[in-house]
C-alpha cells in the first residue's frame, strides 16, 4: 500500500470529522490525535458524542503545541494519522506569543509526515 496524504477542508460543522474518520477506517491502525487546549475556554474540551464514535482499537493523543514531538516516535506504527484540527493547533501556538515560527512548526510536521510516508 502506498502511502497518502489527505486534507480535508471545510467550514465549521460541515462534517469534516466524519469525512476524515470515514477515510481513516479504511487503514488498521489509526493514530488520532486532538489538539482541544483545556487552558483555554473558546476550544471545547467536549466533543458531542457523534465526533467521539470511533473504533475502539484507535489510539488518540491530545497534543496541543508539541504535536512533531508526540508523535514522531510513534508514526511508523500507524496506517493513518487524524488531526483534529489543524486550526486549533495553530491557535495554541499563536497564543504562545511573540518567537513562534508558526509556518516553522507547520514546515516540521509536513517534514515528519513525508519522511514517515518514504518509508
């Protein structure tokens, strides 16, 4: 199988989740990965019960900011990975403040995902 990479795109509540997960099934392993901050009232730390459905043999890990970091010694290990969601991710590194190299971060997780998908 080779392998590809999927963005999918769209306003807010128009499905994209379910859209992604639908994709995802179609690999064994699936990573998850939520990007929800708790420190932060506008990002709900509750997702209604039908963006919770998943299989249960999925792994999720929430990761903020350090999204390279967390996952990097696990990708091989994974078919699919699923960001939920890029837009929270860059809030939480926005909010960090002044000397966040926000497309340096992007940069370094398109790096880790291509890298992971040569091999």
């Amino acid at each position: 199988m080779s392998a590809r990479l999927v963005l999918v795109i769209g306003g807010q509540r128009a499905g994209k989740r379910r859209y992604a997960r639908q994709i995802a099934t179609l690999d064994q392993r699936v990573l998850v990965i939520t990007t929800a901050d708790a420190e932060h009232a506008d990002q709900s730390t509750q997702p209604a019960a039908s963006e919770t459905v998943q299989p249960s043999d999925w792994q999720t890990i929430n990761a903020p900011r350090e999204i390279v970091e967390s996952i990097a010694p696990m990708i091989s290990q994974y078919d699919a990975v699923l960001l939920d969601s890029l837009a929270s991710w860059s809030a939480n590194l926005m909010r960090q403040g002044e000397g966040v190299d926000l497309v340096g971060e992007v940069d370094r997780l398109n790096r880790l995902i291509s890298e992971s998908a040569a091999t």
